[in-house]
C-alpha cells in the first residue's frame, strides 16, 4: 500500500526488517507533489528461508508383508520477492481527479526435500526402503496495470468512481527428482533407480471493470 501525502515537493520514506532464520525485507517509498500531480513510487524486498521437517510411523494389524511403514521427510526453502508500485494521480479540481495505478511483483522460490520411506516387518527390520530427492525451481511474474476516476461532480454527498484495469500472471515451475531404491540390507537397486522431471506452467488474465455511484436520497422520513 503506498502512502500518498497532502505535502507539496519531494517526500518518501526508508524501512527495513530482519527476523531469525535468515528472514530480510527491505523497501522505499517516494511521493512527488506539485501543481496538482502527484508522483508515487514503491519498491520492496523480501528474502526468506523455511525448514520443515516431518515424520509418521504406520502400523497395519491386518497381516501384511510389510505391515509398518516409516517415513521421513526434510525440506528447505529459498523464497525471494521484488514488489514495483509506480503510480500517477492528477488532481483537476478538488472535485476530481484521475489515478493511473501499476505494479509489477516478481516470485522465486528454490526448494530441496528429502523423503525417507522404509518398509519394516514386525520386528521393525527393514524389507525395503527408497530414499526420493527433489529439486524445485519456480518463478513467477505478476503484472497489473489500471486507471480510475473520481469526481462528486462539486455536489455534497454525490461521488462517482470508474476504474478500469487488467492484470497478467505467467508462472515456470520444474521438480526434479532423483529416487533410489534400497534392499532389506540398505543397499541402492540401480535396475531400479528412477530419474523425473514435472513442469507445472501456470498462466492467467484478468480484465476488470467496475463503476460505483453514490448520491443522498432524502425521499423516506424515518421519523
């Protein structure tokens, strides 16, 4: 959200934030008044980095080969974000004005995960495992750009809003994954090594469109 000021000249502001576990944000705010424009620019960053680890331990009691399965997993994830808000307003009057609004948001996530899944007998000695490795590069692009118009027309309680806009979104998204089986001594199958690739394109348009009218009606008497 960009903070527009009443102030004529040059202002803006500076922010920045850091957390545990490697967790950053940075951005900036600058807003240019005179002579009824106004000028506004946004800019932030925003680094992160996530842990998850899990385990479960089934145990089946109808009598099956392999009736407990172990599994594990651990994952690590490199989040990145860039945010661009440019905007230009200009004031006809103190009645209307007319606001040309964009932003451009920019998304990259890189994800390593590690799954554990060992099948065990009864006495919990293992019959068979694989041990499954993922690679996940993603980034996405959001590009959104409009322009509205507000007038009350100089009559009190009349207000008239028009905005139109369209927003675009293209995402890549690709996992690899690198899987290994393993015998009841622990030891890698390489008949059966496994090698795949998933890509996940992701694409969007949005047209909008929107009018509101509002004006007093002082036809009921509630009185």
């Amino acid at each position: 959200i960009l903070n527009e000021t009443e102030l004529n000249g040059l202002n803006g502001q500076v922010a920045a934030g850091w957390g545990t576990g490697n967790k950053y944000n940075a951005g900036t705010t600058l807003n240019y008044r005179s002579n009824g424009w106004n000028f506004t620019l946004g800019y932030n960053f925003q680094y992160r980095e996530r842990w998850e680890y899990s385990e479960s331990l089934r145990e089946s009691f109808r009598g099956s080969v392999s009736p407990i399965l172990d599994q594990q997993y651990d994952t690590e994830n490199w989040d990145r974000t860039h945010l661009l808000r440019p905007g230009i307003e200009y004031q006809f009057n103190q009645n209307s004005s007319i606001n040309f609004f964009s932003s451009m948001n920019l998304r990259s996530r890189d994800r390593e995960r590690t799954y554990q899944i060992r099948s065990k007998d009864i006495d919990h000695r293992q019959d068979s495992a694989y041990i499954r490795l993922l690679e996940e590069d993603q980034s996405r692009i959001n590009l959104e750009g409009g322009l509205s118009f507000q007038s009350n027309f100089g009559r009190e309680g009349f207000d008239f809003r028009a905005m139109v806009s369209h927003s675009w979104s293209d995402q890549d998204r690709i996992e690899y994954f690198d899987q290994e089986f393993r015998d009841e001594a622990d030891l890698p199958i390489a008949s059966k090594r496994e090698l795949q690739t998933y890509e996940r394109p992701l694409d969007s348009r949005l047209s909008l469109l929107q009018l509101d009218f509002s004006m007093p009606f002082k036809g009921f008497n509630l009185e």
